[in-house]
C-alpha cells in the first residue's frame, strides 16, 4: 500500500481558491516566470542608466564642459574707450585720456580680513575707510561684515572704488601686493575736458550707476559698477557713447583665486563707443559765457552789487539748434574725474555747496526760474491782437500810473516811469516798454470768460518744460485761477483779482519762466509762427565720421495772423533803434529786434533781462539774456546780447554800456 504524502505536501499541490467559488482559481507563478520577470527588469534598468550615460556624455558632453569651464575660467571686463563729444564744427569738447582704476573684489579676500585690506586701501589712495565701504556697499548691496564671512553672493564682482590711480599708489599695490589681496588695478579711460570748463552744464559727467538707476527702464541691461552719464548730454546719449566692453576670462582655483595673471583663449574685444556732434559752437559758447561774466560786471557799475548769476540761450530761430547755452557760475567738470583725495574733494565740494557761490551746479539757462518782466510783454501783445482784445493802433493814456483816476478801488499799479507815455500805440508801448499799456490789456483780459492770456502763454511753450534733450529741465509756471484754487489754502487767497491778470501782463506776479522758455516764445514770433523744439545733439557719428544717426526735433505750427506778427515784429524792432535798447542797438550794423525787461522780485534786487533775435527782416538767431539781481535790462542784459551777436555775425563792435534809465 502506498504511503500517503504529508497533509501539507498535499495542500501545496491544490490550486489556491480566493474569493467567491464560482470565481476561477488562481495558480501561483512558477520559479521561471518569476526569474524571467527579475530578468527583464534588470535589463529595463541598465538600459535606462546607459541611455542616460550616453545622453550626459554624448548629447550633453559640451554643455557641461562648458559649465565647468565657467567655473574654472573668471570673465574681466575690458573696459570700452567712450565715444567723444565735438562742437558743430568738429572741435572737441570731452575726450578721453588713459587712466587707472582700482577695484577689489570681496570674494578674494581672506575671509575675516576686509576690515584690513580696506583699512590699508583707504591709507594708500588718502581716501576715507568710509568711502570705500560705502562704494562696496552701493555696488554690491551687501555690507562689510555680509562679505567678510563669504556667505552672501555677489562678492565676485569687481567694485571700482577709485579712479585716476597715481603711480605712487599704483606702484605701492603692485609691490605691496600681498598686502593687498582682492584688489584689482585696471586700465581705464577718464574724460578729458580740452576746453575746460566751457560748457560744463551742456556737457555732464559721469558716475557710477546707482541701485535705483540700475531699477529704471532706460538702464536695462546694465550693470552694477557702471560708469554712465550723470547729467547733459552725457546722460542723455550715453547709449551711443559708452560702446561695448570687450571681455577677456583668467583661470582660477576651486576658491575662484586667479592661477597666474595671463588670460586664456576667448571672450571678446572691446567696441569704442560713438561720437556725439552737439549743436554748439565753440566760439559762441565762449563769448557767451565771456558776456555773462561782463553782463554782471556791468551791473555792478550800477551798484547793483548783489548780482550774482546769468544765463545765456543762443538758438536757431528756424529749427531750436542750440549754438550756446551758458549759465555762470559754472564749474569744473573734471573733479568728477577720479583722483581726488578726501581732502581735494571736501574743498571742491565745500565751493560748489556754499550758499554764497549761487548754486553753480545748476544750470539757470533750464533750471531756474523768473519773473519774466517785460519781456513778456511781447507775449501778450501777440494774445491780446489774436483775441482781439487790441488792434495795433490801440491807444491807452499813461500818465505814470494805472488806472489813473482810481476805477479799481484804491489799488493802482506804477509804470516804471513817473513820467508817464502819453498815448502810445502797441508800437510805441512795447518800444517804450510802457507798463501801463499793457495793464489796461491784463484788466481786459480779467473781464474776459476764460484764461485766454494764460493760453497763448503755454501755446509759445510756456509753463511746461521744452523738449530739452538733457535731464533737469524745470516746467516754469503759468498761474491760472484753477492754479490758485489748487496751490492756495487760504479762501482769501484762492480769488483771482484783477491785480493778478494786470500783473500777468507785463510779467510778474506769479509766473515763473526759464531763459529757454523765452527763446523758444520768441523764435516762435520772429520764424513766423513755429514752435520749435530747442535742443543740443545734432547727430551721431563714428569714430571715422560715418552717420549712424541723425537727432531730429519736433516742432509745432501756431495759427497766427500776419497783422499780429508784422505788429509785435515792428514794436521790437523800435525798441531796439529808438526805445529802451536803443543805446546799445541804434547803429548796430545788423538789424536786432529785442525786448528788454527788468523783473522785481521780493527781497532780491531786479533781475534785468534782453529777449531778442536777428537780423530783424530775415531772423536766424535768438538771443536771450538774465543776469540776475542785475538791474535794469537795458544796463546790464542787452550790452551782454551785443557781445553775443558779434561772434554769431563775425564782427567786432566792442563792448559798449547800456542805458540806466530804461526798463
């Protein structure tokens, strides 16, 4: 009898039921599938890993060679020659001269020394701790003690922290330079300045960025440790003028220190940047700014010896090229530079700030504002004919004062003369600058719906800024009564009185104008109605003189009437041969219409202005004058103007002395 296998030999063999029993049997899988299972996957695996390897190597091999060499290889700047800046005739107005920077770079420092490598820097270069510190933290946004511990990212740019390097200090840092770890010297360019301070606020200087700049549109793409233009045309056109740093790589060890000081293959060269070609003329530029200087020496003949300050804007009246734009006092712009010691900068500093030295960082050609005086007579001449407030044989009675028996109360408003004009016409009003004329004109104005003065001011580019193309250009300001409802808190002095539109008339109150304003109206008389758009870059060019752009400006055509041009035209021109100008004028050999204007202003003395332009029958030029606190225009403002118009005709008249007796 056969032996019966174990009970648990025999339970292997049944097939395994799960579930319901009318549900198939389920068999478990046999050894082989198992291992043939096993198997495959295996193969799945190594499949995937050798695709993978062969992706990294083959298909990616490049790129990260590529990042390892980036790693291995540290990018320099080489730093692009900025484009120069030249007159209208090709002189030369900035340059450049070779130069050395000093920079240091946080990351190669020993960590814990900064503190020292800075402390002995500052000793080297006689500049303060302090000022290093805060050039480092401006550039990299991080402080002494984020950098010192090699925690914080952004230590592995170069911060420029001096430029003009001596050759003692340079000298000291390379035979030193153990001393002296992380601190870079590079070769640079600084701006040379030929002709000294001759158009310094025309010109600019440059900088280095700022954080907020670096957040602004016009700066994209650019980068911490830049150097741009800071202000005129230097800042307007840096784009073209800053060219493209070349690149060159050194290889460094796995703590990012230079192996040896010799670059490797690649990067790029540097591309120069382009020229600029400014409007300007030398020669009238230097006159112009020889005129403002006389303008003022002439004032203090008259003992107006608080006159401190004048501007001068010389335009084409057809198109706004800017010939001169001149503002005294000026300043150097070579202390921007670089190599100045604290010492050196503090005093240079210390004269630019000081109260006493009339704010000469500030150009008062765009960036100061005036009562315009009778110069803007001119202005509501040209309003009142084209409302139709006067006709050019419009007579008013002066006798000295306005009104002249008392109409508006017991106010009433002085003409610069006692003596009073009679009856003039608009001719003789504005060749005699007859204040009085021009008050009946504002009191009409006041009775009339609407702010038709204040409108034909701004439509000749008053009380908004001109399109000046370089930064800080001011707006001025035109008053209306919807201005004095806003500016005003006091109930009293929201209320537009007559006073206000009489004194609106001949320029005082509250209006507040720039010399380019007025040139810019008075072109717009003289060139028959065009608004034109005054401005200094006139094109873009190479290095080797090839046009890469042309630097065109807007301009705006004014509807006027040929009986209002023709009108203000011929009182202009009367002013200047038989009225308040005369004196410098009557017998000059080519034809200048002008207006002159002597603006009060409150606890300052008068500040005496000179609109014109030239040759009175076939305009080219517009010249306007300020010197401020200097008294009447006739005495102080218009001689300079003469002076001006010798180097714009090529002659020589001499200086002459105006009258004192004049508006």
């Amino acid at each position: 009898m056969p032996m019966r296998p174990p009970d648990e030999l025999v339970r292997r063999e049944r097939p395994i039921r799960t579930g319901r029993p009318d549900k198939p049997i389920l068999r478990v899988p046999s050894v082989a599938l198992r291992v043939a299972l096993l198997v495959g996957l295996a193969v799945a695996l190594v499949a995937v890993i050798l695709f993978r390897l062969w992706f990294l190597q083959v298909l990616s091999g490049q790129q990260f060679e590529q990042q390892a060499n980036d790693q291995r290889l540290r990018p320099v700047k080489v730093v692009a020659a900025r484009g120069a800046i030249l007159d209208r005739d090709g002189r030369v107005l900035v340059e450049n001269r070779p130069g050395l920077s000093v920079g240091i770079r946080p990351m190669d420092v020993p960590e814990g020394a900064l503190d020292t490598v800075i402390s002995r820097l500052a000793r080297v270069l006689k500049v303060s701790e302090r000022r290093i510190k805060e050039k480092v933290r401006k550039t990299t946004g991080l402080t002494i003690a984020q950098l010192d511990v090699h925690e914080a990212s952004g230590g592995y740019d170069l911060v420029i922290v001096d430029e003009g390097v001596s050759k003692r200090a340079r000298s000291t840092i390379l035979e030193r330079n153990a001393l002296f770890p992380g601190i870079e010297l590079r070769d640079d360019y600084q701006r040379d300045y030929p002709e000294g301070e001759l158009a310094a606020h025309v010109l600019g200087h440059l900088g280095e960025i700022d954080r907020d700049q670096l957040k602004q549109q016009r700066y994209k793409g650019y980068a911490a440790g830049d150097v741009i233009g800071q202000g005129g045309v230097e800042a307007t056109y840096d784009r073209w003028l800053r060219g493209r740093d070349g690149l060159t790589k050194i290889e460094v060890d796995a703590m990012g220190r230079p192996k040896s000081g010799e670059p490797v293959a690649g990067g790029r060269l540097p591309e120069s940047g382009d020229n600029l070609v400014l409007t300007i003329d030398t020669v009238v530029q230097k006159k112009a700014e020889e005129a403002l200087r006389y303008g003022i020496e002439l004032a203090h003949r008259d003992q107006q010896w608080r006159a401190n300050g004048a501007a001068a804007v010389v335009m084409d009246a057809r198109n706004g090229e800017l010939l001169a734009l001149a503002s005294y006092p000026t300043f150097d712009p070579t202390i921007w530079s670089g190599g100045l010691s604290d010492k050196q900068w503090k005093k240079a500093w210390k004269r630019l700030s000081d109260p006493k030295a009339n704010q000469p960082l500030v150009s008062k050609a765009y960036q100061g504002v005036y009562a315009a005086g009778s110069t803007f007579k001119a202005i509501d001449a040209v309003a009142a004919l084209e409302e139709g407030v006067i006709v050019p044989s419009t007579r008013y009675y002066c006798n000295g004062r306005y009104p002249p028996t008392g109409e508006i109360g017991e106010a009433h408003w002085s003409c610069w003369t006692p003596y009073g004009h009679g009856s003039p016409d608009l001719d003789a009003a504005l060749a005699q600058s007859c204040d009085v004329y021009f008050y009946n004109i504002g009191y009409a104005f006041y009775n009339r719906p609407g702010t038709e003065l204040a409108d034909w001011a701004k439509r000749l580019g008053l009380g908004k800024t001109t399109g000046l193309d370089i930064p800080g250009e001011v707006a001025g300001r035109v008053p209306t009564p919807e201005w004095r409802q806003e500016y005003f808190e006091d109930e009293i002095d929201k209320i537009w009185k007559p006073g206000n539109s009489i004194l609106l008339a001949i320029g005082q109150g509250d209006l507040e104008v720039t010399p380019v304003q007025m040139a810019v109206a008075y072109a717009a008389i003289a060139n028959g109605g065009t608004v034109v758009q005054p401005h200094l870059g006139l094109k873009i060019v190479t290095s080797e003189g090839k046009l890469v752009r042309k630097i065109d400006a807007k301009s705006k055509k004014l509807e006027m009437s040929p009986i209002t041009l023709d009108a203000v035209r011929g009182g202009l021109r009367l002013a200047a041969t038989q009225g308040t100008s005369a004196a410098v004028f009557n017998s000059y050999p080519v034809a200048v219409a002008g207006k002159t204007g002597t603006a009060e202003v409150y606890g300052k003395g008068d500040y005496a202005w000179y609109a014109s332009y030239a040759p009175a029958d076939d305009p080219q030029y517009v010249v306007v004058v300020l010197v401020e606190q200097g008294g009447h225009g006739g005495t102080a403002a218009a001689p300079a103007t003469r002076m001006i118009y010798d180097a714009l005709f090529g002659i020589d008249t001499g200086r002459v002395t105006g009258s004192t007796s004049t508006d």
